[in-house]
C-alpha cells in the first residue's frame, strides 16, 4: 500500500538573513541574533530552491534525488528534518500554499 502524500510545503528565505554561497555549500546569517548556519551541499540545494512557488515534494525529487544517489524516502526524511530546524530559527518560511514575494 503507498502512503498517504504528504501535505504540501513551499519554502522561501527570510527576510531577516543574509547569505552567500561559498563552493557547493551555503553560508547563512541570522540578523536577528547574528547566528551562523553552513549548509551541506544537500542543504544548500534545497536552500537554492526555496522561492516560495516550488513545492518540497517536487525540489527533493527533481533536485535532491537527482544530484545526490538517495532514496525518494530517505530525502524526505530528511528534507523535512533540514526544513524544520531551519523554520525554527527563523531562516525559512513554510506555508501550505505558494509564498509571494
């Protein structure tokens, strides 16, 4: 039997970060309390696609399963995990629905 689909989630950065790409990972601070995260390449593909109008399911399938030799499942396992952590400091914003600019 296949599992329920996940509900949707759309991602896009914060307003109160900045960033910069150094290489295949991803530098981010927080404004807010000046905290530092560096991201993995796996991260930072996530990262480089959150615009607010590409849903998760669709930046694991066709960017994360695509570059990097893991299961559908296993990204999603941890893309959310990745997704969480970074809501709860404030560098993502989750939504249901696409995010406007």
């Amino acid at each position: 039997m296949g599992r329920m689909p996940m509900s949707e989630q759309y991602l896009a950065k914060s307003f109160t970060i900045a960033s910069r790409l150094l290489g295949d990972e991803a530098i981010i601070m927080s404004t807010v309390d000046s905290t530092l995260f560096s991201l993995n390449p796996t991260g930072t593909v996530i990262w480089e696609a959150a615009d607010g109008n590409t849903p998760l399911s669709r930046i694991i399938e066709e960017k994360v399963c695509a570059e990097f030799d893991v299961t559908l499942e296993q990204a999603r396992a941890d893309a959310e995990e990745f997704v969480g952590k970074l809501t709860e400091h404030g560098i993502l914003r989750v939504s249901d629905q696409p995010i406007p600019d």
